[in-house]
C-alpha cells in the first residue's frame, strides 16, 4: 500500500514522502470490590503520509487503512501543504549512517496469561484493603499493557522499524479517619510483568494516604523546601518544553540566548539518555528517522544544547540532536526528549531531612497543567506535603500552595538526591531525584 | 454507517457468553487544524478517525473492545473476544433494531469541509494581527484554528439504533507580551457546536484584543498576596470553579461508587442558598451540547442543585444500574476508543440576583479574579485547585491593580457554602475537560460570584 500511496503522491506533483504507519493491541483491566468490573481490549491502526509539494510539508492521516484512502490522503497532504506559509524548512531525511539496537520488547511479557494479569489486579485491591482498616475504598485499582509496531519508510530509502510493549498498574486508595478523608496512590510501569509486586505497590499507596491524615495547613511564608523525587519530575515534565529549539526561536522560552551559559545551580544536571537501561522512552531513531544520541542538556548549572530535530537544526546552523517527536501519526513532527532526567545527588531524602531546622517536604504538586505559565516560568501550585522540623518530619500538610518562579528555582537547588525517580512515561519518560530549594513562598492560613 | 444486518449480527455475538447489554458505536470524523505562529502557518494536519467501540454489560460489570475495521469478520470476532470476558450464563436475547432520527438541536449552516482552506488562514491572520498590534509589548501571538466532523452511530439490544453528526469549531489566541526579560500570556479560545458560520459571525477583533490585553496587563502586574480572603470570580469561564469543586463530584463516575463527597446526599442543603447549578447540553449550538449522548440519549437540562439543595447527578446507563436511578443524557466518550460514561456538558452556575457592580463595591478586601485559567480536582477529598489568568486587587469597593500568579485552592463543600454574593451577568466559556472517557468539549459558566473566604496562592506575603 505504501508504494501505492507513493505513486499517488507522485502523479499529483508531491516530491519527497514518507509514511507512517503504527498498529497496537491494548488491553485493560479494572478491579472494584473483588469484581472484574472493567475490562477493555483494542486492535488498531493509523497511517500517516507527509510529502513535500510545491516546497512546502503537508500532512495527512487516517485510521481506514485501506486502498480506499488514498486519494484522500494525497489531496490533503498536498493541500495542507500549499496553506503553509513558515520559511523554516522542513524536509524528509535520508537515514543516519548508523542505528543503535535498542530492545524495547520483551516476549516475556506477551507470554503471561489473562488469569495471571486477573489475578494480579485482584490481589492488587484485597492488598490494599489488608493492609490498613482506615482505607474506606480503593477509587481506581487497574493492570493494563499493549504492543506497538511502527514504520517509516521514505522515498529517500529510508526503511526503519520499531516494536515495543509495556505493561503499567496504578492504584488510588482512599483513607477515612472520622470526618478526615485522605488518598493516596502508586504506579509501576515496565516491560517485566514479574517486577510487579503487588504487596509493595499497595503499601507505597496506603502508606501515602494514612501518612496524610490529619493534615492541616501551615503559616503562610517562605520556607526551605524539598520537592520529593515523584513531585519533582511532575514538575520537571511541565517545564519541558522550554528546551525545545522550536520555543527558542519562536520566542516562548526564556531559554534564549542563555547557551553555555549558568542557568541552574552547580547541582543541576540535566541528561537525555535514549539508550538509557530500562529507559521507557528509549529508541533508536527518533521522529524523522534520526539517529539517537546521549547529551548532557544542562551540566553543572551550564545550558550545553536546546533540543533540535531537523528543522530547527537547520535554522540554527547545527546539527540536529535527535529529538524530532511523532506523538503517533496524528501529530506533525515535534521536539521532545526521551529519557531525560535530572542527575542524582549522593544522599537520602532522609539525611536531606535530617539538615533542615524549620521546612517542608512536598510530596505532591497538583494543577500542573494550569497553575503554571511554561513561558515566564511562574508557578504557583496546589501541594500536599509535611512540615519538617528540626530535621524530622513533624505532622502532614494540606491546602496549601508552592509558589515560585522555575528559572529561580533552578539557580536555588541546594541538593539533590539520591533517590532518582521516573514518571508515568509519555512520550518522554522523565525523571527526578528529590531537590532541596533554598527558599519557596508557600501559602497556606 | 453499517447495515442493520451486521450490527444485529454483532451484538448477538457480543451477547453470546452470558453478558445482559450490548451496544455498539461507529465513529467517522474528519479534523483540520492549522496552528499559525507569529503571523505564519506553521503547521497544518488533517485526517480521518475511524473505529468502532462494543460495549457489553453484565451485571454493573463492562467490558469494552475496539477497533479501526469494521469489515464483518473483524467485527464479529471483536465482539467474540469480547463476550469471552463475561462470566455467566447465556440469555437468549431477539435484537430487533428500529431506526430513530434525532432531533437536531445544533443546526449547522456552513459545512466546514466545504470551505477553502486558504479562507480558514484569513480568520486566523486577522486574530494575529490584531492580537499583534494590540500593544508594543506584545512579542508572539499564536493562532489554533481547530473544526471538524463528527459522524457517529449508536446502536444496542435493546433495538434502539440512531446516527448522528456533530459538528464543532474553534479558535485559539495566545498572546505573550515581555518586558525586562519576563514574559506573560494572555489566552482566548471561544468554540460552539457550529460550522465555518461560527467564524465569520465571531467578533475576532474583541477576542484577540483580550488576548492580548490579559498578556499586556500581566506583564506588568507584580505577585499576588497570599492567604485567606474573600475571592470575586468574575462571569463565563470563572464557572471552572464550579466545574473542578462540584461538577466532576457529580457525575455518576465518582458518585455510583460512592467515591464523591457529594455521594447520598440528594435532598440535602449542600451549597449556599443563593446557588443554583445546571448542566444542560441541550442549549442549541453550544460548544458541550450535542442532540444524543454517546449512549444515544437525548441531551436535556438537568438541575444539580437548586438554592443549595442537591437535586440529582449526572447518569450513564451503567451507572445507573448501580444508583438504581434514571438515566440523564450524559454518557460521553472522546472518541470510539473511549468507554462512555457520565460527565459535563454545559454546566452552570444560574442568575442571581446583585449586581455586578454591587459585588465589587460591597467587598472591603480581597481579589478579583477576572480571568481563569485550568484546575483540577480530587473528587474523593474534593480538594480543587485553580489558576488565575487576570487578577487584581479589591481594596475598599474599587478595583485596584492588577496581580498575577495566584492560585485558589480549597474544598468543594466549603467553597459552595461560602459563596455569599451571585451576580446576574450570565455567561459561558469554553473549554476541554479530560477525564476517563477522554477528552470532551465542555462548557463551563457563571455570573460573577462572591466567595466569603478562600485560600489564595501568590509569592508575596499577606
């Protein structure tokens, strides 16, 4: 079918083209007292075709893969490509010299049985429930995994392939002391179903809700905080964006300007690692058919590269780093980097505790997709957390607020931590070990 | 979409095992988008979304399969694997599917695939370059130009069997305006269940310069205060607070569980006496109206809460079955790969009666909060957050200067009871509301409103 689309897009006047094309399975399972009371499958797929016409990229896709499509395919390609009116060239690329091999599936995982996942999510729940009588419900207990394949092929030769497959498990525990209600929640993601330990997941998630009841407010004002390792990379993933060369020249970071320049404390390190071992966001080529590679973003405090994929590079006059995004075959080519993560530090969130006379320790940030403006950097977020005292954890805290701006933040790391953790892994998979700021406004009485 | 023949045939595959209900939701959309950046498009994408989702119930147990193919093999065995998921035993099920047209309740003048494309940039060069020319501040503005065509079916065993089209459009500016190495954005995006005549009707001049405006303002505004204070929400997308504190609590999804604080409490005085709050998706032409729900239930106005007092919930048929309470036109899904379930349409905080000038004039102390921006919330604690786009502060009756980066933060049950003033300026905003089943045009609305008391998050002191 793609030579069909080719030759289509040939006789229609497109120059250069590739196809993307993507297949997947899915499946998922939910669990709510004791009971199955969720369970959804899919198969599915979706092609889409960008070509060159008249010096410009158009974009097209669909999910009726089949011959029937073509001709709708071309048409739009060709007529989103006439409407564009940016100078930046984007062009299709012809192949790296070389590709790493990176292995994102495991056979393992396709081999385990439906009663064997059931099993698991079921035990997942009741765990839950064992371990402490205060937890009142469990909102959300699910398993769920899928398999993907993809496929570039391009008129410059460019034939490339990628499969993959991971599961993941989330569960949210509600606790009820009297009147007070608190939850709590854990996740695991990963390729190797028998790392899932349901014991240890429904404890992280109990352990976190029991340890918020009784939470109150704090005084409003500046304190010495610790962003815990989880809230840290949330944090740390909303802010993203403004290392994309595509925000740079476009004037929405407030990056600009700033290479090999101190943009953070000594202490901060930032990596994209695609070929990072156990990188959930790991690959060998990236969304134009690049070649990945390792680069330290950030190091020491220094800004060494924005990320770039063809087009921006181009601009730039570098070369590309190999972080062209394609979400899936929906979206145009972006920028995002794959594994990315904070560096860690050499001590425990503990004995960073042990050092702090009056602070807090935050747990959780919420509203990160609207309390925060990406652009200026300022923050102000919901938060739950403790109040640290003479270097131990003294009670919990809830309703207040973490307020800052992100490019202060970074030139006030004091110290990261040992404890490097991950988030739920989009199309980046990223991560942070827990960071101690010199000083943040919280709101709170 | 499909002939009468296969859907039959593949709902009785999917009842085969032992499940209770089957349905089955056919979807076929077409999307355009055309992102312009600084006066340029940048990016354009279209393409097609196909798929179909079966459904199938047992007990107040689900299961859902879909798919990109519908040929007949590929349907009948997605509804095979699926009833393989169901434990129980066979019922002998006659599906006899009688077709129903839908009323219509969004009339569509202008088809938006009929438009030219090269017309669709037009709209949105005029936003840039009037939301550019605003102020000298004003360093980047981007245009999102989104519409499309939704076609869907819905048919189940219970012989109920309707085809429906949506048609939404919509327009994004975002304006960022920089001064001394700062930057702050201002952000418009109104939409309605329209065709391309929502474009040329629209005052795109009005919406650019607020854009741009809020952007300008922001710039030069210092922090807000922090700490407790009597909060002002100004009308239209204020009605986020209501939506993040209350709404998500009443939707059947959180409620049937009994994971909402607002679980059992049908009846009871939940909010302050001057609040009533409505969902309806049936007001015509409105960006989260639609003339059947996924499920293919007619859209109607259901009253939340009626001076205070807790009228009902937002119910999808399987949650229904769990409440043991009727259905109410609310089932929504994102697309064919999402499960319907309950959520918001048009949802509302109605008419008071003060004035908004009255409002202002009458609080002492506090923020006016002009402009929202997102929120979420925890509906099991009912602790919500939101931001604020465009603040300012109220010192004495009067409107003083404007403040930026505050966050309110607090409890659905609390903030509910505090509001002490409604204002009878009426108005909706449009927004995207993500939730399990996806991500959903919604409107959210309010008059302005008064909060006596809430928690506000800036960088600055008391």
């Amino acid at each position: 079918m793609i030579d069909k689309i080719f030759q289509k897009g040939r006789e229609t006047g497109l120059n250069d083209m590739e196809v993307y094309y993507s297949e997947g399975s899915s499946l998922s399972l939910k669990v709510f007292q004791k009971d199955l009371d969720g369970y959804s499958l899919s198969e599915s797929e979706g092609l889409s075709l960008r070509g060159v016409y008249k010096g410009k990229m158009g974009y097209s896709y669909t999910e009726k893969v089949d011959e029937t499509s073509i001709d709708q395919l071309v048409k739009d390609a060709a007529e989103n490509a006439l409407i564009i009116d940016s100078e930046d060239e984007e062009y299709i690329f012809e192949g790296s010299k070389e590709y790493k091999k990176v292995d994102s599936f495991n056979q393992a995982l396709s081999n385990v049985g439906e009663e064997q996942k059931i099993n698991f999510v079921k035990s997942l729940e009741e765990e839950a429930f064992r371990l402490d009588k205060r937890i009142a419900s469990v909102e959300v207990c699910i398993y769920g995994d899928g398999y993907g394949e993809t496929i570039m092929s391009n008129t410059k030769g460019l034939f490339l392939r990628d499969k993959s497959n991971i599961a993941y498990t989330y569960i949210a525990v509600v606790a009820k002391d009297g009147e007070d209600i608190k939850t709590g929640m854990a996740y695991r993601t990963g390729n190797d179903f028998n790392a899932f330990n349901a014991q240890d997941i429904a404890r992280e998630a109990v352990d976190e809700a029991l340890a918020l009841l009784g939470a109150k407010s704090v005084k409003s004002g500046d304190y010495n905080v610790i962003i815990r390792n989880s809230a840290a990379a949330d944090l740390m993933e909303a802010f993203t964006g403004i290392f994309s060369a595509e925000a740079v020249q476009k004037n929405l970071s407030l990056l600009k300007g700033k290479l090999n320049e101190k943009i953070a404390s000594d202490k901060f390190t930032l990596i994209d690692d695609p070929y990072m071992e156990g990188g959930l966001a790991s690959k060998s080529f990236d969304g134009e058919g690049v070649a990945c590679k390792y680069k330290k973003v950030v190091d020491k405090g220094v800004l060494k590269t924005y990320l770039y994929n063809l087009k921006t590079a181009k601009k730039d006059g570098v070369d590309t780093t190999g972080n062209a995004s394609k979400g899936s075959y929906k979206s145009s080519i972006g920028i995002s980097p794959s594994n990315f993560f904070v560096e860690k530090g050499e001590r425990t969130l503990d004995e960073m505790v042990a050092d702090i006379d009056k602070g807090i320790l935050i747990t959780e940030l919420q509203g990160l997709h609207s309390g925060l403006n990406s652009v200026s950097g300022d923050f102000s977020l919901a938060a739950l957390g403790f109040l640290i005292q003479d270097g131990k954890i003294s009670r919990p805290v809830e309703q207040i607020t973490m307020a800052g701006n992100y490019f202060d933040m970074l030139k006030n790391i004091e110290e990261t931590g040992s404890d490097l953790k991950f988030g739920m892994p989009g199309e980046a998979y990223i991560g942070s070990p827990s960071l101690r700021i010199k000083k943040l406004s919280i709101a709170g009485e | 979409m499909l002939n009468r023949k296969l859907i039959e045939d593949a709902l009785t595959a999917a009842l085969s095992i032992g499940g209770d209900f089957a349905e089955i939701f056919v979807e076929d959309r077409t999307n355009n988008g055309i992102v312009m950046i600084g006066g340029k498009v940048e990016s354009t994408m279209s393409g097609r979304d196909y798929g179909a989702g079966i459904r199938i119930f047992k007990g107040f147990n689900s299961v859902y399969a879909y798919t990109n193919k519908t040929d007949r093999d590929t349907l009948i065995e997605t509804a095979k694997k699926a009833a393989k998921a169901v434990e129980g035993n066979i019922i002998d099920h006659t599906i006899n599917l009688i077709k129903t047209d839908v009323n219509n309740i969004n009339t569509i003048q202008i088809d938006p695939s009929s438009v030219e494309k090269t017309r669709k940039v037009q709209v949105m060069k005029k936003a840039y370059d009037t939301a550019f020319n605003y102020d000298d501040l004003i360093t980047q503005v981007s245009v999102n130009y989104t519409d499309y065509i939704q076609n869907i079916m819905v048919a189940n065993s219970q012989g109920l069997w309707k085809e429906d089209t949506r048609v939404r459009s919509r327009l994004g500016i975002s304006s960022v305006a920089s001064k001394n190495g700062e930057m702050q954005s201002g952000f418009y995006a109104p939409g309605a269940s329209k065709g391309y005549e929502f474009f040329e009707n629209l005052d795109i001049d009005y919406y650019a310069r607020e854009a741009s405006r809020i952007a300008v303002t922001m710039v030069n505004a210092k922090y807000s205060p922090s700490g407790r204070m009597p909060v002002i929400i100004d009308n239209g997308f204020g009605g986020v607070i209501f939506h993040e504190a209350c709404g998500h609590g009443l939707e059947a999804t959180a409620v049937a569980k009994g994971l909402s604080v607002f679980a059992g409490k049908v009846g009871q005085q939940i909010a302050s006496p001057l609040v009533t709050a409505i969902d309806d998706g049936s007001i015509p032409n409105e960006w989260g109206s639609y003339s059947i729900d996924d499920e293919g239930t007619p859209s109607q106005r259901n009253v939340l809460i009626e001076n205070g007092i807790l009228k009902g919930y937002m119910i999808d048929m399987l949650n229904a079955r769990r409440m043991n309470m009727d259905i109410t036109g609310s089932s929504r899904r994102q697309s064919y790969r999402f499960s319907p379930t309950s959520r918001m349409s048009n949802t509302f905080i109605d008419n008071g009666s003060s004035k908004p000038e009255e409002i202002i004039a009458s609080t002492e102390k506090g923020l006016y909060a002009k402009n929202m921006g997102g929120g979420s919330v925890n509906p099991a604690t009912g602790e919500f957050n939101f931001a604020v786009m465009e603040g300012y502060i109220i010192e004495k009756g009067k409107i003083k200067e404007p403040v930026r980066g505050a966050t309110l933060i607090g409890k659905g049950t609390e903030v509910l009871n505090k509001i002490d003033m409604v204002g009878n300026n009426l108005l909706q905003g449009q927004g995207m509301c993500g939730s399990v089943s996806g991500s959903i045009p919604a409107n959210v609305g309010q008059p302005m409103i008064r909060v006596s008391e809430l928690t506000v998050g800036g960088r600055e002191g008391e």
